[in-house]
C-alpha cells in the first residue's frame, strides 16, 4: 500500500498545516547528523546550501569537475512565479490549475498546489541572491509567457535563465564548502544505494579520476541527479547525463513512477546527419513571438521567404485558436510530427517546421527582439550558419524531460526511508505532460522550501549515525566491484555508444512521441535481445584505475538498458493516451490524446524483481479541487 502523506483538510492549507506540526531538532544537535546529496543542479545545490545554512553536515556528489557544470545551466527560458505582476488574473490557483491540467490530470493535486504557493517566495529568494532577471523600464520585473497558459508567469534572464540560477545555488553552496559545512566530492559519481534495515544509509561512488571504489555513510540520502531523456540517444540533454543515480536506487527497492511518461520539447533543432550524438534546445520562449508554419503543400522545396502568405499553414493558430503558437509541448510536438509525417517538412531532411519571427520584428523592431532572445539567435547561426533575424528557424520535435522517475510521497521521500529524490529525479509534479518553465521551479521549490523540512522532520526520529560503513555496506562495494569487473571482461568489439544509439532508435521508433501496441510488443523483445547481445559484445578499452570514459559511458548504458524495458512495460499497461504518452489506438475523432478516467485515473508504480519481472503498484489519483474534464486547449 502507497502512503502519499498528503495532509488533510482543505488544498490551500496542507503545506502550512504540514510545516506546523514537523518535528525539529536543535540548532547544536543537527551538525551530528549527516546527509549525503548525489547532484548539484538546481535541486541538489538548493538543498545542499539550505541543509548546511540550517548546521547539517552534507556530504555533496558529482560527476563534474566543478557543480556549475550541471545540467540546470542549459535551462534558457524562465522560470514560473505565481506574482501577477502583470495584473492579467494570474494567481496561486490558476497556476495550480494550469498544471494539474497540462498534466492531463496525472498528477497529485497536493504536490501541485504546494509547487505554485511556494513559487511567490521563490523569486524574491532568487533576487536576494543576485540573480539578474528582466526588468522594465520602470524597475519591475519582467514576466512573458510559456505554452498552456493565457498568463505571463515566467520570470526570465535572457535566454541563461537555468545559467544565472544555478549560479545563485552555485555560491550558496561554495559559501558553506568553504566554511566547512559541506565536503564537495567533485569526478565522483554514484553507482549503488547503501540500504540497511530498510533504510537509505549512504552510497557508492567511484572517483571518476583514479577508479578508486569507497562506501559513503550517512543518516539520509538526496538524489537530485535529474533526468532521463538522453535514454533516447538524441535529445536536448548533456551527452554526461544518465539514469544510473535513480535505475540504482530502484534496484535496491525505491519505486520507479510513471517511466513512460517523456517529454519531447517541440523546438529542438533538427537533426542533420547521422553523425549527431545530441540536438540543441531553442527556448519555448522564442514561440512567444516566432509564429510556427509549414508549406501549405507537400514536397516544397522553395525558400521560406518566397512562399507567400496563402501557401501557409499556421497549423498551431489554426488548430488551436486560443492558444496558438503557445499550445503546450505534447500537443505543439505531436502537431509537428503529424505535418511532417504527412510530408510538409522542411529542411535537409525534411524533418522540420518553420518558427518564424518576421511579424514580431516588423512590429517591434530588430533591436527588440534581440534584446528578447539575441543569445538564442546568435546560437542558432553558429551551430547552423543561417541568420534568423532574415529567415526562419528550423525546429523539430526531440527527447527532452522526464516527467517520470522515482515514486516519492508528499515530503519527497521514497517507498525507501531516508531516500529522498529531488527535481526531475522524481516523478511528483507535471503528471503526463510538464508545462514550460515549470521545470526550474520544482528544482528550487524542492531543494530551498520543501526538503529542509521534510528531511529535518525524518532525522528528529532518528538517532546520529557515528558508525563507519556497515556490512550492508561493504557488500554494496563488493557488487560494484563485481559489475565492473563483469563488464571489462565481456572483450567484444562494439563500444557502449554503439549500444546506446541502437537503443535509443528503438525507442524513437517504437515508444516515442505516439506508441501502438503492435510496436510496443517489437519493441519489448528487441531490447531484450539488445540486452543479450550487449552482454557478449561489449567492448570497453583500458581499465577500472585509470580516467576511463569508455567504462563510465558502459555502466550508464547498462542501466538504461534496464530502464527502457520498464518504459516500455509502462507504456504497454496504460491503454490510454494522456499528456506525452499518446497511443494511437486511443484518440478522439480529431486526433487528440483520449483519457480513461474510469480505468486509468491512477500513477502507475513500478517494483522490479531479481528476475527482470515487474510488479506494478498504483496510486489512485482523486481530484477535489478541480473536477476532471477533458483537456482542450482549442
């Protein structure tokens, strides 16, 4: 049975009620306790630096060289804030409205509602610390809109919006390394979770520089080690960024949450060859004055600027009058896909659509709209030689968010005691479908306002761990040692980048942007025997006591190799389509995503077993806030 620890009584309540009544502990009393947090991007930098400011000692974890090389840097378009500044209705409630409903109603109403009150404080935490968003002529700051919503909520710095807040965590958390409240393990990553007696005691990590193995005690662990989009080989995320934190803890018991739920974002660019290993974002804020368009016919091969007005189709104003180009991402994605599916793309590889800026700059001006968005522009013609400002971009649907990931109840914390997950590492707050801008939110929600209150609340029960590693966790070290030494000796003569390419155009193919049942049962068997094959043609030059990128890159591949089966398995278990997981078999007649509330009106749970067999949980979801209805954004 899931215990979600939601408070009762009435929405707007809960936090308040929840903060009342958690225990604390003396301010001399917590510099006993330790707490070890594996990530530093927004989330776990947030909570690393608020955990030490409180006297914890926290243990930090990284694979990077420096924690300013997280992911959360290459978040460009803003961030969410429930202000008002702007005087257009906006409010803590339409927020939560807004996101309960771009979730397609897969999502825990408590967590939601919580994510948009905390998100007032939020921004005023964020100026405190210097970071330098928009402002108007008159010294407010400024706001523009994301997709799903008819507000301006997001608050933004340019397009370095992830850039600028994670260097606002970054010196939060240096200051308390520098004072000796936090010890930075930099080039360590993490490759086991040390349960014992049920609870989340410590970690294994390797130094990623000399191969050396060590078991890291604690009294909790945080994950906040992010997402897991680069499953599909080509997406928007870092080549570094992998599942191995989260795959690792759900195989020593945490539950995994919503798998199949991934987001992908419509304005990547596309891909050009076979020779890319990743794409590029464009911030989902350009669509707030580039208007989305493909060649009314099919095959045209003309220049963008030489088609006229009337052999355009504006496919997003004209499908989705209300919200128009901002339609949020599944939908904008999926419409995409459907125009150049039918043959209306456009590019090298006809693969793309057109995002085009020439009303916005005949309107207001060059200068303005570079003002807006001239670091993305200048993005754009370094990677593809073109000049936006004279011709329209070329975007295209890819792998981006994982709106999945580790199940956690209402203090962030998993089926495991002492395991909290962070930030996208979990699965609490976008349901099948993550709003723009909403994904730097949670992150700092989570790791400034949330955890330091729940994981204070889960160590007043405990005593100080002043033990070193135990038995539990030497036999932890012992299995990494062993699955390393597994995989050196495999001696084949394909490179994990091989594997990982072929898994990724499964899942691309087969359990991407729509899925169908026939497909979803190829793919089931093809990744099994993907498996299989990487387990006897594996090739992995040098050796476990040396910088050795090749063997990094082949635990992570193993692991999402474990990771797309459940995709997969999750996929297939949920005859419905909601949010970004859209299967073919249910749409209505106009080719939108079809609910089963009846049926399906649950978080589906995952355990795994020692065999490769899964059982599945389910966490009913209940609306008493607001009413299921169908999503329409027309």
């Amino acid at each position: 049975m899931l215990n979600t620890k939601v408070p009762p009584g009435p929405i707007e309540n809960k936090w308040t009620q929840y903060k009342a009544k958690a225990k604390l502990i003396n301010p001399s009393n917590r510099r006993k306790y330790k707490v070890i947090v594996v990530g530093t991007g927004l989330a776990g930098s947030s909570v690393a630096a608020s955990l030490s400011e409180l006297g914890f000692q926290v243990d930090v974890f990284t694979f990077h060289e420096s924690p300013r090389r997280a992911h959360s840097v290459a978040a460009q378009g803003g961030i969410n804030a429930a202000k008002d500044y702007k005087n257009d209705g906006d409010s803590v409630w339409r927020m939560f409205y807004d996101t309960v409903k771009g979730g397609d109603f897969r999502s825990r109403e408590a967590n939601v509602y919580r994510m948009a009150e905390c998100s007032l404080a939020l921004i005023d935490q964020a100026v405190a610390q210097g970071v330098p968003f928009a402002r108007e002529y008159s010294g407010y700051l400024s706001n523009r809109s994301f997709g799903g919503v008819q507000v301006s909520r997001t608050f933004y710095a340019r397009g370095q919006t992830g850039q600028q807040l994670l260097q606002g965590a970054y010196q939060a958390l240096i200051r308390q390394s520098e004072v000796g409240q936090v010890k930075l393990y930099v080039r360590h990553e993490m490759l086991d979770l040390i349960v014992e007696d049920g609870k989340a005691k410590g970690v294994i990590s390797r130094n990623l520089d000399n191969g050396s193995l060590e078991a890291h005690m604690a009294d909790a662990v945080v994950l906040a080690s992010g997402g897991y989009g680069k499953i599909y080989y080509l997406s928007t995320l870092a080549m570094n960024c992998n599942a191995t934190a989260i795959w690792r803890a759900h195989l020593k018991g945490a539950y995994f949450a919503a798998p199949s739920w991934t987001q992908f974002h419509p304005t990547s660019l596309p891909q050009m060859g076979d020779y890319q290993s990743k794409l590029t974002l464009m911030s989902e804020s350009l669509r707030n004055d580039g208007r989305i368009w493909v060649p009314l016919k099919a095959g045209d091969t003309r220049e963008p600027n030489t088609i006229p007005e009337s052999e355009r189709d504006y496919y997003l104003e004209r499908k989705y009058p209300s919200y128009g180009n901002l339609a949020p991402r599944d939908i904008s994605s999926r419409a995409a896909k459907e125009q150049i599916d039918k043959g209306h793309g456009v590019g090298p590889l006809k693969n793309a659509v057109y995002l085009d800026f020439k009303d916005a700059i005949e309107r207001e001006g060059k200068e303005v709209i570079k003002k807006r968005y001239g670091n993305l522009f200048d993005m754009y013609k370094k990677i593809t030689g073109m000049d936006a400002y004279d011709t329209p971009m070329m975007i295209s649907p890819s792998a981006h968010f994982s709106m999945g990931g580790l199940w956690v109840d209402y203090e962030l914390m998993s089926n495991v005691e002492g395991l909290f997950v962070l930030g996208e590492a979990n699965f609490a707050d976008h349901g099948a479908n993550r709003l723009g801008a909403n994904s730097l939110l949670q992150a700092c929600v989570d790791g400034y306002f949330i955890a330091p209150h729940t994981i204070m609340n889960y160590l007043a029960g405990l005593k100080p761990n002043t033990n070193g590693p135990s038995q539990a966790g030497e036999m932890a070290l012992q299995a990494c040692q062993n699955r390393i030494k597994k995989l050196l000796e495999i001696k084949g003569n394909k490179t994990a980048e091989e594997f990982h390419k072929a898994l990724g155009k499964i899942l691309y193919q087969k359990c991407g942007l729509s899925r169908e049942k026939k497909q979803l049962l190829e793919a089931k068997e093809e990744l099994k025997a993907l498996q299989q094959q990487f387990y006897k043609e594996l090739l992995i030059p040098g050796n476990e006591n040396e910088i050795n990128f090749e063997l990094e890159k082949a635990g992570r591949v193993e692991d999402y190799l474990g990771l797309a089966q459940l995709i997969v398995e999750d996929a297939l278990q949920r005859e419905e389509s909601c949010g970004a997981h859209f299967r073919i078999e249910y749409q209505t007649a106009e080719g939108e995503a079809k609910r089963n509330d009846e049926e399906f009106a649950y978080v589906s749970v995952w355990q795994s077993l020692p065999d490769g067999k899964f059982i599945l949980h389910k966490e009913n979801l209940e609306f008493e806030a607001i009413p299921l209805t169908e999503r329409s954004y027309k």
